[in-house]
C-alpha cells in the first residue's frame, strides 16, 4: 500500500491540487457569492477528487491495482454521489 513517505506525498499533492482549485474558483466569483456557495456538498466533492488527484499522482498505474483501487474506486465514487444534481 506505500511507505509513509508515500502517503505524504499524497497528502501534499492532494493539498496542492485543492489550493490551486480554489485559487480558480476564488478568482471566478465575488468573496460574497463564494461564502454562500460552499456548503458540506462541495467539500465533501473538492476533498474525495483531492485525494484522488494525490493518489493516481503518487503511486500512477499501481493506484489500479488491488488494494489501491479499492481506495481510488472510493473516492471516485464519493464524488460522484455528492456531485450528483438532485431533481425535485
């Protein structure tokens, strides 16, 4: 499954990946449409396809091997469910 160092490295890709999708988001809109858009939904997107980014980054074509994928599969479907729209 990685070291530690690896885990790290996926941690801090993953935080890089989130920041710099921020950044985008923040220079899209106004700090007042920004604060009244994010809710419990977008972090739950942002963090789950974060972490994927960190993973498939870290560890490349071993993320879609067993147990990885078993972790990759997860956060893919994390955000799919959370990014899914809701129809009334």
């Amino acid at each position: 499954m990685g070291t530690a160092h690896e885990w790290l490295e996926v941690l801090m890709a993953g935080i890089f990946w989130l920041g710099t999708m921020l950044i985008f988001y923040v220079l899209k809109g106004s700090v007042s449409e920004i604060r009244s858009s994010i809710s419990v939904r977008h972090v739950l997107i942002w963090s789950s396809a974060a972490l994927w980014f960190g993973i498939v980054d870290t560890f490349r074509w071993n993320a879609f091997h067993l147990p990885l994928i078993f972790l990759t599969g997860a956060t893919l479907a994390i955000a799919a469910f959370a990014g899914r729209r809701r129809t009334e």
